[in-house]
C-alpha cells in the first residue's frame, strides 16, 4: 500500500475498520467470507499501512469436526495488485 496525505475521511475510514474488523496494531484480520474487493477500499482510503490476514469462518476440520489451530500465515497476491495473507490452520490429536 502506499502513503496518502491525511484527510479527514481518510481518518474517519481508519476509525470505521477499527470499529467492524478485527485490527490488532498493524493485522487486519478479515473473515474469508468478506468480499476481497475491500482490500481495494482499504488501500485507497486508509491512513496506516495494514498487513491483510483473511481467516476461516467456523475453523473446524471438514471430516472430523475438531477445532483447528492458527499455524502460520502465507502470502497471497490478490489480483496481481495487493498483497494479502491467508491463515494456515493445523489440527492437534
């Protein structure tokens, strides 16, 4: 992403991310049902610079149904323009 003047909606648009999505300092944590178009949003309007994480809704093993763990995360190029980063997940026996 790339650094933009301040703003007042740029301000008020880094608020309202706070407010829906999980941010945690500079992780940006999106659902993998959020549509990816938002990480075009968050590019042009966003004062911070956020590493994009999308997690999986309902984090539990298809065959099993055992809750799985966070293992990582592994970069993403979203349309060839953004990079992104998609949550690993493992499952402990």
């Amino acid at each position: 992403m790339s650094k933009k003047n301040p703003s007042l909606v740029s301000s008020c648009v880094d608020e309202l991310f706070k407010f829906f999505f999980n941010v945690d300092g500079d992780e940006l944590r999106l659902a993998n049902d959020v549509d990816p178009v938002i990480v075009q949003i968050i590019d042009k309007y966003c004062l911070k610079e956020y590493k994009i994480v999308y997690e999986m809704v309902g984090r539990s093993c298809p065959v099993c149904g055992e809750e799985l763990s966070k293992n990582g995360s592994v970069k993403f190029n979203l349309n060839k323009s953004y990079i992104i980063y998609k949550q690993q997940y493992i499952l402990f026996k």
